[in-house]
C-alpha cells in the first residue's frame, strides 16, 4: 500500500486488522514517519575574473539545483566582511549573475550558498579567490627589446629607462615617446638624473653617456673595459653629489665634473666596485669588493671596513639619518657602521640581497630570495614577510612611501607582482601583474608608480609620494643620485 503526502510534517502510523467476521483488534503502537525536505546542493561558482584594478566592478555567474526542484535563491560573502540580499534568477533559471566593487585592495575568497523556498539552506560554495589590484594603470609604452633598467624620473617629470638594445628613451607624463638615444652598446647600469636634467647611463662597453635634456650626447668617458650588462640582479648606476660631481663605478671609482673632466680616480686591487652612497657632509661610502671605504670629496680614504662581497660587487651601502652607514654582506649579516671610523654598531643576520632602504622611523629593509626583513634602528628583526604564493621571489630593492606602504616586487613561474604593505608585514593590495618581470619601482611627487616591465613601461595611479625618511628606496631617490643631500 502506499501514500503520498501532501505536506511536510512528522505523521505517526498505526495500524488494526480486521478478520473475515469484521472483528477488530486494538491499533498497533505507532511507527513515525518523517516526510522530510533536502537542502539545495552546493551551487558552484561558474565564472568570475582571477583580478581586478582597484575601483572596478567584478561580475561572477553562479548555478545551483535542488533535489526537490524548489525555486532558489543566491547569496554571496564578498570576502570582506560584506555579503550580498539574498538574489533571485528569473523564472525558470536555476543560474544568476551580479556584480560587486571591493572598496579596498587585496586577495578576496568569494562564496555563495543557496536557499529554497522553505528556507533550507546549503553549504557555502568553495572559494573564488579575487585579487584587487591596488594601483590603476594609466597608460603603458611598449618596448619591444624589453627594457631591463629600473626607469628614472627627470626634472620635469618624463621617465628615462634603457632598453636590452641599448637605446635610452624618454617617455613623457602621458605616455608617448618624447626622444630616443642609441649607446651603441648594452646598457651597463640604470640612468641618473642631475638637478639640471642630464642623463647619466653606462654602457657595457665602459662608456658613460651624459645626455642632454633634448637626448643628445653632451660628453662620453670611457671608465675602464668592458662591463656586465645592467640586470635586475645588479645594478651599479652613478652617483650625483650636491657639487655636480658624478662618481662612476667601473673598475675603479671615477671623479667626473658636470663637463666630463676627470678630478680624480682610485681604485683597489681587491674588487669591483659598486654605486657609492654620498652623505650629506659629502662623505662617500663605496665598495671595492670585500671592503667598505669611506672617503673624502678630494678621494681620502678615512677608514676602511671589511664587508664580504664573495668576490663579485658588494651590494651598495645606504646612509641613515644619524649618518649610520647600513650595508648587507654575503655573509648573510646586515651591518649598521659608525660614520666615524666605520666600527660595527651592531650587525643582524638577514640574509639580505638587496641595498638596505629606510622607513620614515628609521627601520631598515632588506631582501632575501624569499624573505622581506624589518630591522629596527637598533639592530633587532621586527618583522619579515614572504610572498603569498610559494612560487614567488623578491626580485629587486622595496620603495617606502608617505602614506606608510612599502612597494616590494616579486617574480615567479606564474609572473611577477608588486606587492605594498603596511608597516606591519600586512599586504594592502597585490598588483599581480600578468607580466614575466618587474623592476623595482620609480616614484613621482604626485605619487605615479612607473614600473619597466619585460615589454614595456607602466605607469600606475599611485596617491603617495616617496617618504620623506633618509634613504627610501635603492640608489635613495627617484633620479639615482645616491646622495643623501637630495631635496624630495
């Protein structure tokens, strides 16, 4: 026998016989039934972007069924603490799609659950991961040799990089090419920018360049041999001082004036050397393989300090607000030196492979392969930071900026990314870039973010300006100078 129900519901079941003489026995003990209703099914996330530029809108379709083919209806948890009214598909649709703008930047897991209309609900779906990037782009300029420097900012605020052929562009504020100039060889270093304009850049050949403000060669100073082409891995441009002396790594360290005359030239037979960091008493501090030297405008050495550099080019020094002089050893040490006579304040391991770079409070920062470290100005490590994805390397020196974010570039097998956190080893945004390589970042006063890319050079609709802290990103400003004395 059966029965159908009409009604959800508990119903208890008895039962009594009857004989042929229509006797009756007693009603059985009950046997309850429950006529129950199933939740909907998982709805599933059919589709919806991987990222996102900050303020814009990101749409996701989703699909659900239930077993008693009620009517459904959709809701989703942004991510963010938010979620979305209960949505309802058309008549007949079992699939909705609707749109959500993040108001913040950063790694967001989208879900959704279903409800019928008896009010049964489902599991929440698996996660849809949304990368809002932080930054806008602006505008891009394709290059298609591939620029490998990490660009510079001029006076007037146009951008200078070089490209793997050699050639040096300039790129104006809206994006288009203002002029080109051939080195007739591989650039050796990145360009430095004097208060005046001129684009200093070494080629692989030994040659600087001096540049005029329209790209036309003003002079060229062979400083001595050939020399690795610039990279991402190093990178040894020249350093500007207030006086309008240029000082060139090559192999040796070379005075120049602003005309392209020699002052003077030292070098030791112990090394390469690297950008030397100009204090703001006009001290310069630069590496000559294993040894940190400190040496007077007129080339004095004043005192000289053994830092392990593995034989190659030490990674450049950086200068303090109290004249500390911060440097990172292939022996995993990063040393904080007195400026007096270059004896250890302290030393810290960090493993760093990057030039330090300092917050607004003084915190120093270096890079590993695969960790950021914050040390405090006394010597102990206050945070450090890896790349949400495992695949992910730091790949050049952070920037530090006004509002308290630190710009850090990373590369992968899944492309490169420029991560900003705050000054708690907190990521704010992910730029997630779908690019094979990212230069450290170049910073205007309005706070555009111009980064060279594998293809090309990006501009970013950055807000902050480069903090204003003694040393706050590699080569200290945005024109490469090295000088501490630079105004921002």
């Amino acid at each position: 026998m059966n029965k159908a129900y009409s009604a959800y519901g508990t119903y208890d079941i008895t039962v009594r016989l009857k004989d042929k003489k229509n006797a009756l026995s007693g009603w059985s003990d009950p046997h309850s039934v429950v006529i129950g209703h199933s939740q909907p099914l998982t709805p599933a996330i059919l589709a919806g972007p991987d990222s996102i530029w900050f303020t814009n809108s990101a749409t996701f379709l989703v699909a659900g069924s239930d077993p008693d083919r009620e009517k459904l209806r959709f809701k989703f948890a942004w991510g963010d603490g938010d979620t979305s009214d209960w949505l309802e598909p058309n008549v007949g649709d079992t699939a909705i799609s609707t749109s959500y703008t993040w108001d913040s930047a950063g790694r967001f897991d989208v879900t959704v659950r279903a409800e019928d209309t008896t009010g049964d609900l489902s599991s929440w779906s698996s996660s849809k991961t949304v990368v809002v990037r932080g930054l806008d782009e602006k505008w891009f300029f394709k290059d298609d040799s591939g620029p490998v420097t990490t660009p510079v900012i001029m006076p007037d605020g146009a951008i200078v990089f070089a490209d793997r052929a050699g050639i040096v562009r300039e790129v104006s504020t809206s994006g288009g090419e203002v002029w080109k100039y051939a080195m007739g060889a591989a650039p050796g270093s990145s360009p430095s920018v004097a208060a005046s304009g001129t684009v200093f850049i070494l080629g692989s050949d030994g040659n600087l360049d001096a540049l005029s403000t329209a790209g036309k060669l003003l002079w060229q100073h062979q400083v001595g041999g050939q020399l690795p082409p610039a990279s991402r891995n190093y990178d040894a441009p020249p350093s500007i001082s207030g006086e309008r002396i240029v000082y060139v790594p090559g192999d040796s360290l070379y005075a120049l004036d602003e005309f392209g005359a020699l002052k003077w030239r030292i070098g030791r037979p112990n090394g390469l050397v690297s950008s030397p960091a100009i204090a703001a008493n006009g001290t310069i501090y630069v590496r000559f393989g294993d040894t940190l030297d400190a040496l007077t405008a007129d080339s004095l050495t004043t005192w000289s300090r053994y830092v392990p550099a593995g034989g190659g080019k030490g990674l450049p020094p950086s200068v303090g607000a109290d004249g500390t002089v911060y440097c990172s050893g292939t022996d995993g040490l990063l040393y904080a030196l007195s400026p007096t006579n270059g004896v250890p304040l302290w030393t810290v391991q960090t493993s760093g492979e990057t030039e330090p770079v300092l917050g607004l409070d003084g915190t120093i920062y270096v890079e590993s392969n695969q960790l950021l470290v914050a040390v405090s100005p006394t010597g102990s490590v206050t945070w450090t930071a890896a790349p949400e994805d495992p695949s992910q390397s730091w790949s050049a020196p952070v920037v530090v900026v006004a509002d308290s974010a630190i710009y850090a570039p990373t590369r992968g097998s899944s492309g490169s990314s420029l991560l900003a956190f705050n000054h708690a080893s907190t990521i704010r945004w992910d730029l997630a870039a779908d690019i094979a390589e990212l230069t450290s970042p170049c910073i205007s006063t309005t706070g555009v973010v111009y980064v060279a890319t594998d293809s090309g050079l990006m501009a970013l609709s950055g807000s902050s300006a480069l903090a204003k802290s003694a040393w706050p990103c590699a080569r200290h400003d945005s024109q490469h100078t090295s000088w501490e004395g630079w105004a921002f």
